[in-house]
C-alpha cells in the first residue's frame, strides 16, 4: 500500500506425535503490517484468522491471531531474508484459550 504499511497473509503449520499420536495445527491469519522502509528493516504487525488442530483423525477449527515483529534484510530488489520473527499466538478451541509463542526465519518475497 505504502513503503511503511503493506497487507500481510501468513500460513503455517505445526506438526507433533506425542505418545505416538500424530497432530498438526495449522493458522491462517491476515492483516496489516508497518515497516521501516531500508535495507535493514524492522517490522511489527496484528493479524487476525483462524487454526485447525487434528489429532487421531479429529479436527476443530476456531479464532487465532498473531501479534510481533521482527527485522528483514534486503538481499536484492524484491527479495529480502527474514532474520528473525517473534510471534505471541493465542489460539481458542473450545472454551480455553492457548497461549503460544513462535520464532522463525526464512525468505520474503515483497510485491
């Protein structure tokens, strides 16, 4: 939208077997993202959407939203390395709400 304020989706999925079940979350969130425009640039962002949990052939749905930020390096025009995200996550399946936390690195492609 701006050099500063862009529109962000963000789809990812955790994968776990304990006691030798097998279980996935996956969240899909949106929403709006501010940055500093440079070569080295902080971001922060609120997004808001939903998450799956499966386990054992089971599966619900309900809100998650994701609140953080984090510090991408332009590598070259368009493409730029996400050092570091920080992410508080919280999920509400049933009637209890999940706090959770996420850390991750990787490539953006910016359009």
């Amino acid at each position: 939208m701006t050099d500063w304020l862009g529109g962000v989706a963000d789809f990812d999925g955790h994968y776990d077997s304990p006691a030798g079940f097998s279980s996935s979350l996956h969240t899909f969130v949106f929403g709006p993202q501010t940055s500093w425009p440079s070569r080295v640039s902080p971001f922060a962002h609120v997004w808001i959407g939903g998450a799956h949990i499966s386990s054992g052939g089971l599966g619900e749905s309900a809100f998650a939203m994701a609140i953080g930020g984090g510090i991408d390096t332009r590598l070259v025009h368009g493409i730029y390395w996400r050092v570091i995200q920080g992410d508080y996550l919280p999920t509400h399946f049933g009637n209890a709400w999940e706090n959770n936390a996420r850390l991750s690195t990787g490539i953006v492609f910016r359009f």
